[in-house]
C-alpha cells in the first residue's frame, strides 16, 4: 500500500530537477513533489500527497488559490517605491518594512516589502524560493488589509544585484498591466497555466 496524506499546500518554486517545492500550510513543512501540470509556483490546493519509492506525487486535489509566485535573482533598476522602502528601513533600523504602492490615479494597487539581507546568517532570497521563509501570512495581510485585496494575486520576490535587501513586491490584480510590467522589467516570464 502507496503510504499518503493529505492536506493544503503552497507551490512556492521549481526546484532544478523539476520537482515542485510545496509548503504544508498547516506546519509550515516543506516537501518536494513530482511535477504536476495542474500546478504553477504559487498556486495553493488542497489534495492528497501519495509516496512510492520516496517520490512524492499529487494524487486527487483541488487548486484553490491561484495565485502566481516569480523569482529574479540579480535585478537591476529596481523601482523607486522599493528602494524608498529600503532606504526608510535602513533609517529606522528595521530589519523589514513594508508600504503599499499607488497607481497613476492614487488607487492602491499592492504593498512592497523590503526585507534585510542577513549575509554570511541569512539568505532570505532561498528561504522564500526553498519555502523556509513564510510566505502565507505576508498574503494574509494583504489581502485582509484596509484596500482588501482578494485572490488571486501575483507575488514577486526580487533580489537586487546592488543593495543589500529582498523585495517581496505583492501585486492585487493578477494579469493587470502592473503585473505585466513588474515581468517585463524584470524577465519574470508568465507561465502558462492550465
């Protein structure tokens, strides 16, 4: 008998073997399952996980929450609400802060977090690539927060190539123009879904 369990998860990345890196939202576990072409890297399901000769795969699941989540290592020209953020935390002594971001009009359109690189202690890039760090309750907040969000959202966790921070920029309309250009400036290439 194939042992498996069950429960929800977050697809945070594609690891470089291909297999999915999941997050058990109940405990926060990380578990590396077989590709699975109903997922996408941000994606929350609930369903069963079944392991055969050590391999974890997907059995029956739902996808609840679909949400994207998109990597860039090395950026460049990081936009202006990120770095005023960053510099707003290096001049309180934070280790993190976070701001909403505004379209043209004044209208919210996502929140910006910047997030102190701890070197030679933390690489807080990986910890959210690989899962370690807690994604879930960044997008409690900002779904349950005063311009109220709902899902599905696009995450994208930025690493720029000169300054010492992560930013986790967290965008309200998936598919809008924001996102797109937040993309298409930082060669985050939209996957295709199912």
């Amino acid at each position: 008998m194939t042992p498996t369990t069950t429960g929800a998860y977050r697809v945070r990345s594609v690891r470089p073997d291909g297999t999915l890196r999941c997050v058990r939202l109940d405990d926060g576990e990380t578990v590396d399952v077989a590709a699975d072409e109903r997922l996408r890297p941000g994606y929350r399901f609930e369903g069963e996980l079944a392991w055969a000769d050590g391999d974890a795969t997907v059995g029956d699941c739902e996808v609840v929450d679909r949400t994207l989540v998109s990597y860039a290592d090395g950026v460049s020209n990081l936009f202006e609400a990120a770095l005023d953020t960053w510099e707003a935390a290096r001049r309180e002594g934070v280790g993190m802060l976070a701001r909403p971001t505004r379209d043209a009009g004044g209208d919210p359109n996502g929140a910006v977090y910047a997030i102190a690189e701890q070197e030679g202690e933390r690489d807080v890039y990986r910890e959210f690539r690989d899962g370690d760090a807690p994604l879930e309750p960044l997008l409690e907040r900002f779904r349950e927060g005063e311009d109220g969000f709902g899902a599905p959202n696009e995450v994208f966790v930025l690493r720029p190539a000169t300054h010492r921070f992560v930013c986790v920029y967290l965008v309200g309309e998936k598919g809008g123009v924001l996102a797109d250009t937040v993309r298409d400036t930082y060669d985050c290439p939209r996957p295709e879904e199912p």
